[in-house]
C-alpha cells in the first residue's frame, strides 16, 4: 500500500483524494529531485516503488495525516475489474452495449459469453461502482491495466488495474463517501477468459539501432567506448534493475551530451534500441523507456562533462 492525498469535505477536484501523496506534486515529469527518496535514488521515485508492507513505514505515514489507502495492483498479485456507472445523463452506452445500465451489466454479459466468473473480494466504491479483485495468473503474459475509453478495455464501464495500476482500498473516503467491502473473502484466481481479452499486444520488431558519427580521433574513441560500456550496462541489467540502468545510463550519457560530445538525439538513438533488446516477462513500454531516458538525460546535464583534444574529461 502507499498514500494517497486526505480527502477534503467538498474538494474542488473529486480525483484529488484517488492520486499518490507526493510532496510538491512530484512526478517523473516534473521532479526536481527535492524529496528525501528521489534524491537518494538520483530520480523520480513512483508510487509503485513506495508501496510496502512494512508496518513501521505505514505506521508512520499514517500517524501523521489522515490519507487514503492506494494498493499498487502489480506488487500485490492482483488483477482489478473495475465496474463503474454512467456519470452523467448522456453518458449512455455505445451500440453493441445497447440495453446495459452500467460496468456490472456489460461484465456480466461477457461473463455469460466466455465461461463465467467466480465469487471474489468487492469493493463497492463511492459512486456506486464496484472493484472486482483477482489474483494474477501466474505463467502468461505480465497484464496491465486497460481503459474502456480507450479502445483497450473489455467493454463500456469496464477497466482493469494490473501492473502499472492501483485502486483506492476500502476504508478510503471521496468527500466524505467511502469505498467499503461488500463481500469480504480472498481474491479468486482471474478467470481465463478475462486474462486472455486483456493480455498486451505483440511486442513489434525492435526498430535497428541508429549509427551514431563520431569523429576518428582520440575524442570520438572516447566517446565510442563511453557509448558501448554503458550499452553493455544496460544489456547485462536484471529484470527488476532495467529501469534503474537505463536511467544510469542515460545519466553518464547526458554529461556528455551536456559538454557537447553527443547530442541528446545521439543518446536516444543508442538506449532505445537497447533497452528494447532487454529481455524479461514484461517488455519496457515506448513511454516507459522515453520518460527513463529524458530524466536521465535532464539529471546528466546539472554536470556536463567537456572533452579535451586528448579526449580526456577536462
């Protein structure tokens, strides 16, 4: 679990309380490596690396501040349906959904269509919705989340959490309404139906690598052992240190591209390609490795390293 921001009697926003308690509205986007965790790590610490277990860490984080509770789905095991309902009078459902009220109806006619659900742990949410939690499958694809309105769910109203998700728990309040159990029992296996509907696109071929000119003397063999030392890091990265070596790599690569011995082109054109190679049960997304590289690159150029003529850092 991590937190997410206290909720507010009337908030302005009504997704405020749904969104991680980050100091200073801290993404990867925008950090500025002022929290105590990004910095010690060098760069923006998500949400999903804060969750734990640990109940001293919860203690203390729920001691001072009355936040809401946010599981990250991924770290947990779990797969979230998330059955919501119309939020407005003209939010009616497309043509092949004619007839269903909500998120329920349109899971349960699916359901009947692919061989059926099984009983599982509900969370009823303050609009009315529900969270369907099951455990994720354990050989298969690592799932992720899907958004109905975006072409990738299973059906209007229908959304999944997975990896790179998180729902807000139970207990949690939206002003002042609460998300609550409505049938308390262990999260079921996720039916094979709903796994299969929701399992990530083929990976496409990974796009070559692009040659990068550098000049033939003692500066470009420099630069051209920096270069391959640091696709060497990034090719022998584990699964679980993929991100963290490619972020590492792109440091050591934009203080260079800071003192003008590459360009920040240079740099995407050698670890793209690279960290796509990697492999592991979950390839790294396009967003992923992009929003990896740029704050690596921001971080490598607050110290620039500039080549002499010997092709020394001078």
């Amino acid at each position: 679990m991590f937190p997410l921001r206290p909720d507010r009697p009337s908030p302005s926003d009504a997704d405020e309380p749904k969104r991680p308690a980050f100091p200073g509205r801290c993404t990867a986007e925008r950090c500025e490596l002022t929290d105590s965790r990004c910095r010690a790590a060098g760069r923006h610490v998500g949400w999903e690396e804060r969750a734990t277990t640990d109940p001293d860490r919860i203690r203390r984080a729920w001691s001072t501040r009355p936040y809401g509770v946010g599981i990250a789905c991924g770290p947990s095991g779990l797969v979230v349906v998330d059955l919501d309902v119309p939020k407005h009078p003209g939010d009616t459902p497309p043509p092949q959904w004619k007839g269903a009220r909500d998120g329920a109806d349109v899971f349960a006619a699916l359901a009947a269509q692919h061989g059926g659900i099984e009983v599982t742990h509900t969370v009823v949410t303050p609009s009315g919705g529900s969270h369907l939690y099951y455990r994720h499958p354990d050989v298969g694809p690592e799932l992720r989340n899907t958004t109905s309105d975006r072409g990738r769910g299973l059906g209007w109203k229908v959304d999944t959490r997975a990896h790179g998700g998180y729902v807000v728990a139970a207990g949690s309040t939206i002003a002042g309404r609460p998300y609550t159990v409505a049938l308390d029992c262990d999260p079921a296996p996720l039916p094979e139906w709903v796994a299969t509907l929701t399992a990530p696109p083929a990976r496409p071929a990974h796009r070559p690598a692009v040659a990068v000119a550098l000049p033939a003397d003692r500066r470009g063999r420099y630069v051209a052992a920096a270069i391959r030392r640091q696709v060497d890091h990034l090719t022998g990265a584990a699964e679980g240190g993929r991100n963290a070596a490619l972020f590492a790599s792109a440091v050591a690569l934009g203080q260079l591209a800071a003192g003008g011995a590459l360009t920040d082109a240079d740099v995407y054109a050698v670890l793209d390609p690279a960290a796509r190679s990697l492999p592991g049960r979950r390839p790294l997304t396009d967003r992923e490795i992009a929003r990896t590289i740029a704050s690596g690159l921001r971080v490598g150029a607050r110290q620039p390293r500039h080549l002499n003529d010997t092709g020394r850092a001078a």
